[in-house]
C-alpha cells in the first residue's frame, strides 16, 4: 500500500517558497531603485514614473529603455568586478535576449 501524501504539508512549503521568492523579489528592486539613485525620488514621484513606464506601448521607446538599462547593467558590471579573483558565482543581472548596444550613452 501507498504511503499517503502529505498535501497540505506540501502547500504550506510552496507557499513558504512562494513568500521567500517575493521577498528576494522586494528586497531586488529596492537594491535596483537604490543602484540607479532613484532613491532619492520621493515615493510619489517613483510610482508616478513607475505607472507611466508600465502603461507605455510604443515599443521604440520600451526598447530604447531596455537598451540603456542593459548598458547600465553592462557598466556596473565592469566597474564592480573587474579582477578575476571577485567572482562570486552570481550570473550577471542582465536579460538573455538584451543585445550590446553599439550607439551612444545616452539612447534614450
């Protein structure tokens, strides 16, 4: 005979995981809003510019957008881990599908 599973044991371990994953996800963003220096953007101003970036549906500026966020990506990461000794195993934080922009810094 089967041992019985164990299904709310089971439900409560993805929603602990569940819970862990949105708290990795808050505490991401919030490094990112500190990273860009939006951090010193008042609360309204950030969900005001936050609400207009989400309602846009001009892809030629979404993509100008992810290209320089890429850039920015690509930048940090060779300023914060330029010698071979500061791997610390973490793959880079930028999009697989994100390609190297070859214009100027400021594309926006």
């Amino acid at each position: 005979m089967r041992k019985p599973r164990d299904f709310d044991g089971e439900l409560k371990a993805l929603q602990d995981k569940a819970r862990d994953l949105k708290s990795r996800k808050v505490l991401g963003l919030g490094e990112l809003v500190i990273a860009t220096g939006a951090d010193c953007l008042s609360a309204d101003e950030l969900a005001g510019a936050l609400i207009v970036l989400a309602e846009t549906k001009e892809a030629a500026k979404r993509e100008a957008w992810a290209k320089r966020g890429a850039a920015f990506f690509q930048g940090r990461a060779r300023r914060t881990a330029p010698a071979p000794e500061r791997n610390t195993g973490v793959a880079p934080a930028k999009p697989s599908s994100a390609q190297p922009s070859t214009g100027g810094k400021g594309a926006a």
